[in-house]
C-alpha cells in the first residue's frame, strides 16, 4: 500500500510550500482539510491563505524562521475558515524547511485536531519547546498590535490571538472614565451582556476595579477562588460558565489605563510561565490601545478641520453640476494648505428656470498653501476666507487674487508665518463663470492651469495668463484669461498634488489625468471625480490592507464644474482660443501643443506637423513684425462627409502680409510659402482694427458628418 494511501485512512494529508515560487501542491486529503475539493491541487499562497485564520497565518512565518534557524521541525495549530469566514476545523501541521540558498520548501502533513477539552491546558509545543512557542507567539502578537490602527483593530486582534496552550474563550477591554469603568470592548460575550459592567463605580467590589485601583493583576483560577475574594460580583460572572480568569492592567507610562480580562473554560493554573506571557500582552495591549487613540484623536482633529475649511456645495446650483474632492496627505495630522471653494458672485441672483438655465455668476477657487502642517491649515484658512470677502465686494478675478497676496504676505511677514524655506505663500486659481453665456474668466497665481472636456470627448489644456504665487510680494498684477465653456463641456482645477504624486512630473501626471477624463463620459461628475482620486492613491478602503498602496506624497483638491445643457446637447465645434503677447513668446511653444491636443485624433499625421507648423509661423510673424499681441482661433468643424480645421490668428496691425521670394540663408519670408504648399485654403483678411490671416485643412477620408 502506498504511503499516501495509508496516512488518507488516517485523515492526514501531505502539503509542500514552495517559498521561492509562492505555490503549495496539497494531496487529495490535504485539499480536503483545507475545505477544498478531496483532490490533489497545485494552489498560489493568496489562495491557500484564505483559508487559514489571519491570525494563525501571521504565525506560521515567526514558527517556520525559528525552524529554520534551529534546524528543528515547524508544528503548529491552524484554524481552517470557509469562504464566509467561518472556523470549520483546526488542523495541526507539522513539517521540515528544507533549505536550499536563501529559499526555502515546507514539506509536511496537516491532520484535523479535536479542541481541547475543559482542564486539558496542554501545553502543544510549536517547535518543540514551550518557551520557543511562547516566543513565537509573542512576536507575532506583537507585529499584529503594532499593526493596527484603530481601537476597534486592536479589539479585533486580541481577540483574535491564540496563546500557545491556554486559549482564552472570553476576552474584556475596561477603561477608566473619570471615576467610572468603562467597557472598551469585548469577545465571547454577547452585546446584551455588557449592561452591568457598562459603568461601574472603581469602588466597586469587582477585579477589573481592583486591578485599576492598586494597579496589580488579579489571577483567579477557580470559581471557589473568585466567590471567596469577590462574592458581592461574583453572581454577574457566575452566569457566563467559566472556570478561570486573569485581570491584568493596561499599563501606559507608568499610569494604568484600564483592565484586561481572560476568561476560560477550562481552570488554569497560572503557571509562572503563563503569568508572563499574559503580562506581556497586556502591556502590548495598552500600547496598542494608547497608540490608537492617539490616532483616533489626529484623524477626528483632521476631520474636524477638513470639515470647517472645505466648504458645503449644498443643493445645486440651477444650470450647473459641481464635484469636489479633498483628500489629505497620508502623513501627520493629516491636514494641509490645499482647499477649493465655491462662491455665489453679486450682480445677478441665480433663477431655476426648468430647463438648466439661470442668471447670474459664481467664483470657483482652488489653491494650495505652502506646507503639510497645521500652520499651513491655518494659514489656508484665513486665505480662503479673505478671497471670499474680496470676491463677495464684487472685484474682478484680478483684484480679488492681488488683495489676496496682499493679505497673505502681510500675515506671513514675520517669524510666525516662515517655513524652513523662508516666508509661506500660496498657488491659486481664481475662475468667475457666468452663468447665462458659459464664459469664464480666469486670474492665476502660480497655479498648473485648468483643463476642459468637450462634448466629443476631446480634452484641452487651457494655458492662462499668470502671475507670481500670493505672497511673494505686496503687490503683484494678475492678468485675466477668457474662454467659454460650453453646454456639456466640463471644466476641471486641481492642485498639484493630483498631477504628480506617484513619481509624476507635471507634464506626466497630466497626461495620466487627460487619459482618465477622455475615458469618461462626462456625464456623472461624482463618478469622475473618484476616479481621478483613486488611479492616485487606490480606493476609499486605504486605511485597510488592499491592492493598491496608498501613495498619497501631497495633499489633492479637484473641482469639477459642467455646464447643464438644456435639453439634447447641440453639436458644436472643437475649438480653441489663446492669445500670446509680445512679452510671451515663450507661449509659441503653447500654441504647438494646444494644436496637438484639439487634433488628438486627426487622421492624417503629416497634416497634423503641417498644422502646427504653420501655426508656429503666424504667430511669430505677428510677434516679429508688429507691436501687438497676437489671437489665436482654432476649430475643427464637421461637414457633410468630413472634418475641417480652421485655424485663424489675428493682429491689431493694418500692415498686410506680403509674399516674399527668400533666398537660400534667409531666416524669414516662409510663411505664406508654406500656407501655399501645405493648406487646402489660406487668405489673408483686413478687419477694422488689424487684420486675420487664416488656412484650412481638410482631414482625408469621409466621416459621414460625424465630428467624434
């Protein structure tokens, strides 16, 4: 008879864990125990180590490296779980490292256990040793306390915990609230049964209240034990059926916080032993707890800042659907200098009318204080509350972010306001959006630039006119940039934080933002906004062990705004608009793009290069060749069987272009040379103040109309 077969007729099946490729291959009876199909399988670790209890699993590392340091065998109780979570056998492993340079195989055998019977207290040594059990299990309850963030984890784990040997059944958590004891949180009990201990007088004649008043553990191994040192509580504990119990202080610097109760089925004798490893954990526990409740303590000071400096976007505001995101950094106290806000404008009372319309203006902000602190919260703060007073006297978006660098470097002009790089100041984007006509008028300060979905999917970058961030110096001019948002069209701002956390630049982490709002449909503005969150920093679920790591290295802020069409959403070009002024020629560079972006998806790439070419060339020309400033219009409209771009850039000067013959070194005259060669049609038009040189291209192919 073969080996398998023979340990099969005794219910134990063969196992082997291959560390270096993270698989493990179970006999049929192996697989069976561990709740799967009864035959043999080749499974990943994610799959195996579902089935095991958290707990047991995060011990088997501690066991197999002091098996594999002392050459002796890894044994072990497993508890088996189902896919609800539910314990469906223990099994006990034993098994051999074999090791083989710095990896290492498990090859063992896992046979299903029955649970200690009351008053068998056996002590089932994990590598052989009680000691070395005791060791291993308080590394391992150690790493899980540490782990856990929260009071509610904390709870969680002790309950969790198995100590070798003497597994309590019914664990208690006491706290002191004045002169109270409190109930933390419990296991092995159920919710109805805390009412007596819920808030207990420390005079009272009960352990947990003996325990916090001298601060000494209290070990009861016997029922006869307990009714003759406690016998005015003892008929509230006489009820849950318990043989032993341990009272242990949460001991913190030196001052005891609470109480720790290990109640068992079975009597415990308390060994010298036993004390120790249940004095160990409690002190473990009290850390845990304290540790927790520091955090619980930053994250409700967090929440509570977050939730009076970020503003209530409160029911809709007729004609528009707005979407805001604030997610702190991952570090500190979790508050920062980023914040957004939306203000209703004077001039113009906003009217539902039924159809998406509505009169009036509004002002959406967006900025970021320098810092991560709650100097820098503080700071924000105030700023956002002066920008709203500013806006709320009625300035233009100009004066509104010049009084507000004013203020904020008269508040950082001194010690108090100065990081470790010198005096504080801010980014912003100030934007007023006029409600009826879609147009939007822009003032920056240091800030990365708004961006624009259009109807078809299309996303532009919208390079604006900018000046130094608020509160460099007192007094600082903002020039104002104009566009139109369209029915349907959706604008979004945000900080940086967005753009470049996970090792992004900004030209980078924009392309990942224009990515996910061309995927978009444009239609649900909440959906969109998670989502330009979560392909940062994962899902909502970051505080708990998951996928995706939580690499959140600033704070982001990122509002939304859509224009609310009336009815079906008319078809309207793609277009473009942007001026660049004599002292911004750097801004060519800007027009290149802005070409590229509106003909992401052109046809033909030789025209695209021709397109920007050409650009290139016109608006140098009215940069070199006259004293103003230049318009560039760009739009690509649909006709009956394909798409054409219209690009037109116009000037203030009545001087007309000429057509020039440039010699072989010349550095100009090639401009309406390359218009002729490249362009479908070009012209040059007088307007009343100036004049508009323009040229079209057809897109190759036919589209049936369609612009998308």
């Amino acid at each position: 008879m073969r080996t398998e077969d023979v340990l099969a007729a005794i219910a134990t099946g063969l196992w082997r864990w291959d560390n270096a490729s993270g698989t493990f291959s179970l006999d049929a009876e192996a697989a069976r125990l561990l709740g799967l199909p009864a035959e043999p399988v080749r499974l990943s670790e994610a799959a195996v180590r579902s089935r095991f209890h958290p707990v047991d699993w995060n011990e088997i590392g501690g066991v197999v490296n002091l098996a594999v340091a002392e050459e002796t065998l890894a044994e072990s109780r497993l508890r088996i779980m189902d896919e609800h979570g539910r314990v469906i056998r223990t099994v006990r492993s034993r098994s051999k490292p074999l090791v083989e340079g710095t990896d290492h195989q498990l090859v063992g055998t896992l046979q299903e256990v029955a649970e200690q019977l009351p008053g068998a207290a056996s002590r089932t040594p994990v590598t052989g040793d009680w000691r070395r059990s005791r060791e291993a299990f308080l590394l391992d309850a150690g790493r899980a306390l540490a782990e856990a963030r929260s009071t509610a984890e904390v709870l969680r784990v002790a309950a969790s915990l198995s100590m070798p040997g003497f597994s309590p059944d019914g664990l208690a958590v006491f706290g002191v609230a004045g002169d109270r004891l409190t109930i933390i949180g419990h296991h092995g009990q159920s919710q109805d049964d805390e009412g007596p201990f819920a808030s207990m007088s420390l005079d009272t004649d009960y352990p947990a209240a003996e325990v916090v008043r001298t601060g000494r553990a209290i070990y009861l191994p016997s029922p006869e034990e307990y009714l003759r040192r406690f016998p005015v509580t003892w008929p509230l504990a006489r009820r849950f059926g318990r043989r032993s119990w341990a009272f242990v202080p949460l001991v913190v610097a030196g001052r005891t916080m609470g109480a720790w109760m290990a109640a068992f089925k079975h009597p415990v004798a308390f060994t010298p032993d036993e004390r120790s490893v249940l004095t160990t954990v409690a002190r473990m526990l009290a850390q845990a707890l304290a540790r927790a409740g520091v955090a619980e303590s930053e994250r409700e000071l967090s929440l509570g800042l977050q939730r009076t400096m970020m503003p209530v976007l409160g029911p809709g505001i007729p004609g528009i659907h707005v979407a805001a995101r604030y997610v702190p950094t991952g570090g500190g106290l979790q508050v920062g200098g980023d914040w957004y806000d939306v203000i209703r404008l004077p001039g113009g009372a906003s009217r539902p009318d039924g159809n998406g319309g509505g009169a009036g203006r509004i002002a959406l902000v967006i900025g970021d204080v320098q810092g991560h602190d709650v100097r820098a919260a503080g700071l924000m703060g105030q700023l956002r509350i002066a920008l709203r007073a500013y806006a709320s006297e009625g300035h233009r978006p100009d004066a509104v972010l010049s009084r507000a660098s004013r203020f904020l470097y008269g508040i950082t002009d001194g010690d108090d306001g100065e990081s470790e790089n010198g005096p504080r100041f801010a980014t912003c984007l100030y934007l007023e959006v006029d409600l009826e006509t879609g147009t939007v008028d822009i003032a920056r300060a240091g800030h990365p630039d708004p961006a624009v979905r259009m109807n078809d999917g299309t996303v532009l970058l919208r390079p604006t006119a900018g000046g130094l961030p608020l509160g460099i110096v007192p007094d600082t001019d903002y020039p104002t940039t104009r566009l139109t948002l369209d029915p349907g069209e959706t604008l979004m701002i945000c900080t940086d934080g967005l753009l470049e956390t996970g090792g992004h630049d900004l030209d980078s982490g924009w392309e990942r933002v224009r990515k996910l709002l061309e995927s978009h449909d444009g239609e649900d503005l909440e959906q969109l906004a998670d989502t330009l969150v979560e392909a940062v920093h994962g899902p909502g679920s970051h505080h708990t062990t998951g996928p995706l790591a939580d690499r959140r290295e600033d704070d982001i802020a990122v509002l939304l705004l859509s224009r609310r069409p009336a009815g079906t959403v008319r078809e309207t070009p793609r277009r473009t608009l942007m001026t660049i002024a004599q002292a911004e020629p750097e801004r060519i560079a800007e027009a290149r793009e802005q070409m590229r972006q509106l003909l992401h998806d052109w046809a033909d790439e030789d025209q695209l290069d021709s397109a920007v070419l050409m650009v290139s060339e016109m608006v140098t020309n009215v940069l070199v060749h006259t004293d103003g400033d230049a318009l560039l219009v760009a739009e690509v409209v649909c006709g009956k069987r394909s798409r054409r771009l219209r690009v037109e850039v116009s000037d203030t000067s009545d001087e007309l272009p000429h057509r020039r013959q440039p010699g072989e070194m010349a550095s100009s005259g090639r401009g309406l040379v390359l218009m002729e060669m490249l362009a479908h049609a070009w012209g040059v038009d007088p307007r009343g103040e100036g004049k508009s040189i323009w040229f079209e291209l057809n897109e190759p192919g036919t589209t049936e109309g369609c612009c998308g």
